[in-house]
C-alpha cells in the first residue's frame, strides 16, 4: 500500500512537471481586436476572429467579422468659421465596410513554454457589404437664420457651415454597395498565459466593390480601396 501511495505520488508529480512544461497546445481559439489602417481614421474598425486546428497540428481553419470605417485619400477635417467645430468639407458619404472572411493561419513558429513568439501566416477572403450613408452637415444662411441639417452638396457655402450632423444622422437613408475582400498577414502572439492571446498583426488588405462610391464631391472615385493594416488583439484559447 505505501509503495502504491509513493508511485501514485510519483505519478502525479511528474504529471504537474508535465503541465507546466508543456507547449501552448490549443484547439480552438477567439479574439478580438481594434484596427488601424491607411484608409481609416485614428481608429480605423473593429476585428472579430474565430479559429480551431485541423488536422495538420499547424493549421487553423478561421472565420473572421470586420467592422471597418473607409475614407477617401482627400478627407481633411476643418474648423468652421463661425462654430470652430470640426467638419469634413466636400465630404458626401460615409462608408462602413462590413467583412465576412474565411481563411487559414499557418503557424510558421510555435511558442516555448512561458516565453517567445508564436508567429502564423495569415490568409483570408469573402464578401464585403459596403454601407454608404450619407454625410450631413450642420448650416445657416442670411435668409433663413437659424440652423439646418443637409447632406453636403456644392450649394452650400463653406463659411456656412457649423459643423457636422447629428451622430448617426442620415443612416435610415443608407444605400448598401457589394463587393470582396482578401487579406495577407503576419500574425504575432506575446501573451504569457497559456489560455489567453495577447499580440499584433500586421498585413494588406484590398477591399473591392462592384461600383464606385463617392465619398467625396468632385474627387476621384473609388471601386477599389487597398490598405496596410494593423491590429492590436486579445482574446482566449482551449
């Protein structure tokens, strides 16, 4: 019985060393994360992504959701004359790109135990729903002095105007734009705790459309909007 007990001990001692020695096997995994890119603001949208391993140890089958706001390369915010608020002169619509893709990550370099980088190649695709809403502005005129609300056109004077809409104003009047996406990138993961991720990825995205839209009045327009990209994420694994 005391030599049962001594190897049971035993057993259960090298089974915690084990643990604790172990790399970061994991099966599945989601995160989240914010976005920055060359073609948004200072924050450009938000990255959900879900992925579980397949067969091969180093690949991960991922499906991803991307909320992302696009601009026009021509986009500079003024101050308005009267009011001092900020305002996007010339601008006719927003554009909010929503992104379904599906891809693989290829685990180029797995993490050491409590320590290193595991770094994936990432690779991605799907349909865009681009949402085009128009961009409102706030202004009043000699004849009628008080303010008004109207989508920006030429028309109306640029010492005229106060400032932006209401937040949200016009998305009732939101026309929608279809389109793809593919994305390439490199994905590193610091995070020291076996069932989180914490890391970064870096890469390229081309969001296409089936039509131009115009974001601005009397600029070139675009069907085609190519970003570098980057995004801080978090999130969990099992």
């Amino acid at each position: 019985m005391r030599h049962v007990i001594i190897l049971s001990l035993l057993i259960l001692s090298f089974g915690a060393v084990a643990q604790t020695q172990d790399s970061y096997e994991y099966q599945s995994e989601f995160t989240w994360g914010v976005n920055k890119n060359t073609s948004g603001g200072l924050i450009g949208g938000l990255v959900f992504k879900k992925a579980r391993k397949l067969s091969n140890d180093r690949i991960l089958e991922t499906f991803g959701v991307e909320l992302m706001n696009v601009k026009h390369p021509q986009e500079v915010r003024e101050n308005a004359t009267f009011s001092g608020n900020l305002f996007i002169f010339g601008k006719r619509n927003y554009l909010y790109a929503l992104r379904l893709q599906y891809g693989r990550d290829l685990i180029l370099f797995k993490k050491a135990p409590q320590q290193g980088v595991e770094i994936k190649a990432v690779f991605a695709a799907g349909p865009s729903i681009g949402i085009v809403a128009p961009y409102y502005v706030e202004y009043q005129t000699e004849i009628l002095n008080y303010p008004q609300y109207a989508q920006y056109n030429k028309s109306i004077a640029v010492d005229d105007i106060l400032g932006p809409g209401r937040l949200f104003q016009g998305i009732g009047e939101s026309s929608l734009a279809l389109g793809g996406n593919l994305k390439a990138a490199v994905n590193f993961e610091l995070g020291t705790i076996k069932d989180q991720v914490t890391g970064f990825e870096v890469g390229f995205l081309l969001d296409a459309y089936t039509r131009k839209i115009e974001l601005m009045t009397d600029a070139k327009q675009y069907a085609a909007y190519p970003t570098l990209f980057l995004t801080l994420f978090y999130g969990r694994r099992r």
